[in-house]
C-alpha cells in the first residue's frame, strides 16, 4: 500500500483500481502544456477521451492531428463524466461558468493546479466530486516519460468528495496517465497551491531571478566585464542545478572545489541572512491570507498593466542582452535531450486571449 517513510500518503499502480476511469468519459478541457500529455496518455491508455477547445482555438488542428476528437468546451463537458479543467488559470472562471450546466451530479471536476478553487474563484456544485492530479513537471515530459513507459510523480488532492470515490477515481486518473508508475503523492488543495506559489515567488523563479540580477550588478558596478559576470552569476547556475536534482545539496558540494564549499558554506548564509527569512515569511503571508490571489485576480481584470510594464522592465535588463551574445556561443546546447524537441515546442499553447 503507501509507503511508511514519507509523511504523505505515496500510491502506486498496485493501490488502483482502474474501472473507476476506464468505463468513463474525460473531457480535456484545453490543449496546451498538460491538455496535449494528459488527453493523448488517457486516450492511449483506453480512456475515452473527449478535447473540449473553442471554435476558433489554433489548438484544434493538433489535437484532430493526434487523432482526438475535438467538441466545444461545453459540449465536450456535456457528454463527459470527468471534466479535466487544463485552460490557464485566469481562463478557468470563465470556462467554468460556460460548462458548469453540463455538470451532472456525480460527475468530477479534475484539476492540474488549485489556484481557483481554493481562492474561490471557482465555486462548484456540491454534488460532484473536485479532484486534483498535479504532473510535477511540464506537459512535454508527461507525454514522453508516458511513450518510454516510465512514470512523471504527481500530487493528489481531494477538495469535495460527493460520490465517497473520488480518491479512487483520481488515483485511476493518475494511472491512465502514467504517473502511478512513479508515485502519487497525496496533498491538499490549500498546501498545493500555497507552497507552489511560494515556491515560485521565493525560491524559483521571483528569487533565483533577482539572486542572479543582483549578484550580476554588484560584479559590473565594481569594475568586472559583463561577460564574466553573466558567466559566473547566470550560466552556471544550471551546472549547479544540475546537481542539487540529481543528489541534492551533498552531490552539489561533493563536485565544487574544497574553496567553493568552505566559501559558499560560510559566506552563503550571509547573503541569504535572517532579513531574507523575514521578506519570504511576508510572502508566504500574503499568500496565506489571499492578498497575492486578490492583487493577481484584479491585475487580470484590468488587462495586466502592473504585469505588462514588469516583464517589459525584465526583457531590457542589461544581462539579457550578454547574455544573448554570449549563448550564442553555446549554440549545440541546444540539442540537449532534456530541452523541448522542435517538434513539441511547435504545439505551443496558443496565447489565450488575455495574454
Ligand atoms: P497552457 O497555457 O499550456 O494551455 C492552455 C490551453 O488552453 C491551450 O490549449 C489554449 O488553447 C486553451 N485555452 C486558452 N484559453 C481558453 C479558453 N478561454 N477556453 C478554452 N480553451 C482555452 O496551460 P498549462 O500550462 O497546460 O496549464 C493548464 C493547467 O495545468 C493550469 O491549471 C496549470 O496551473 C496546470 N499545470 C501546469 C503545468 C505546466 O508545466 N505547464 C504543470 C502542472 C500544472
Ligand atoms: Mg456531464
């Protein structure tokens, strides 16, 4: 059954009864980074699934090319008994009032992310089951761990459990698309998207960004070319990276030099000092008490203004443009087997219309 040497519950293909998905009907609700994996990973696993995308959707013709077949959102819910809610996040209130008549009792809302439920952005029904099953990596990996047949992990939450299944019926889920070959790990709602926005605004991508801008500045402000700053303070973090995924911090210090551990390891904790601490405390908070939620929600409503001007700032900082003369450099990286093929980025989302 579940393992005894996590704190969550781990389920694997042994804990899963498959007739809980395999006499059902899934409708994919979008076609972008996790529509495509999970709608064609269901389908091959014998999943009858249904792709419900907008008449004008640029995402129609990939989906009919994979041999799927392709409904309106609505109509696509309407014959569906588990509905897979994978438009973006800022699309989803919209999409839900569109389908929510289709939502017969019983029926399950299946979510990648919890954002909208647990901030109440989405209010369903009671008599239908919401379910969670988060892939923990991007769409292309779900599919192509899936053709290899090996598994990506994915969380497992249960929000509303009207039917007394639903854990069963997602775990199900999670089996048609390969990720009980790897594990399931049970969470919430609420811990899934409160540390998954922390996660990102701390750590990943807000902290690592302006970790790398800050270092780069302190460097060029004393007198350093830009070319050896963006080397030291932006190209290497991916080697460094690389290692602490494969075996954590110890695997990191075990490959730098005896003067990078005893530097990082003494001065690290005085740059990353308890004021750091403090600033991610406040940030956690705001994502506790809903204030980000409430900022992000009206952002949107007012076509992204805040959102526009920030990312516009970002691409004119003076390390992007090193730094793309100095990738170039780099050219065969790109073949690495870990990127993107040519031919999945090609099936990029297309930019929803709030974007
Ligand atoms: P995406 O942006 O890659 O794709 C969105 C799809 O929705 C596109 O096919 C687009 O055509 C369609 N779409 C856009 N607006 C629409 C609308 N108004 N009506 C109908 N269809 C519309 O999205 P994604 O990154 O796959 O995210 C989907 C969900 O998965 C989100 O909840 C996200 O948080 C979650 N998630 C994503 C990842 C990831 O790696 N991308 C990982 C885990 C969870
Ligand atoms: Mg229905």
């Amino acid at each position: 059954m579940t393992e005894t040497d996590f704190t969550q519950p781990v389920y694997h293909e042994s804990d899963v009864d498959r007739r809980h998905v395999d006499d059902k009907t899934v409708a994919v609700l979008g076609y972008g980074s996790q529509g495509h994996a999970h709608a064609q990973n269901l389908a091959d696993s014998g999943v009858d699934v249904v792709v419900g995308l907008r008449e004008d959707s640029s995402s129609r013709s990939a989906a009919e090319a994979d041999g799927l077949r392709v409904e309106t959102p609505t109509q696509a819910a309407s014959e569906a008994d588990v509905v897979s809610m994978l438009v973006p996040d800022t699309a989803q209130p919209s999409v839900f009032a569109a389908i929510e008549p289709e939502l017969d009792a019983g029926d399950t809302l299946q979510f990648a992310h919890g954002f909208n439920i647990h901030y109440g952005q989405i209010e369903p029904p009671e008599d239908v089951d919401v379910t969670m099953i988060a892939p923990k990596s991007p769409g292309h990996l779900v599919r192509r761990n899936y053709e290899n047949g090996e598994g990506t992990p994915a969380l497992l939450a249960v929000y509303q459990d009207a039917t007394g299944s639903a854990r069963q019926e997602a775990l199900a889920y999670a089996h048609a698309l390969g990720c009980a070959r790897a594990g399931v790990v049970e969470t919430t709602f609420r811990e899934e998207t409160e540390t998954d926005l922390f996660g990102e605004q701390a750590v990943l991508c807000g902290g690592i960004a302006e970790l790398t801008k800050m270092g780069y500045e302190t460097l060029v402000d004393a007198g350093y070319s830009p070319e050896m700053a963006y080397f030291e303070c932006m190209n290497e973090i991916k080697l460094i990276v690389d290692l602490m995924y494969e075996g954590g911090l110890a695997a990191m210090w075990d490959s730098v030099s005896d003067t990078a551990e005893y530097g990082g390891l003494t001065r690290g904790e005085a740059v990353i000092d308890d004021a750091v601490r403090e600033n991610m405390e406040e940030v956690l908070e705001e994502v506790q008490n809903g204030q980000f939620a409430t900022e992000w929600v009206a952002e949107n409503q007012a076509n992204r203004p805040s959102y526009r001007q920030r990312r516009k700032a970002e691409q004119n900082h003076e390390i992007e443009d090193v730094g793309e003369r100095l990738r170039a450099l780099f050219a065969w990286a790109d073949e690495e087997t870990n990127e993107e093929t040519a031919e999945e980025r090609e099936r990029e989302p297309e930019v929803s219309a709030d974007d």
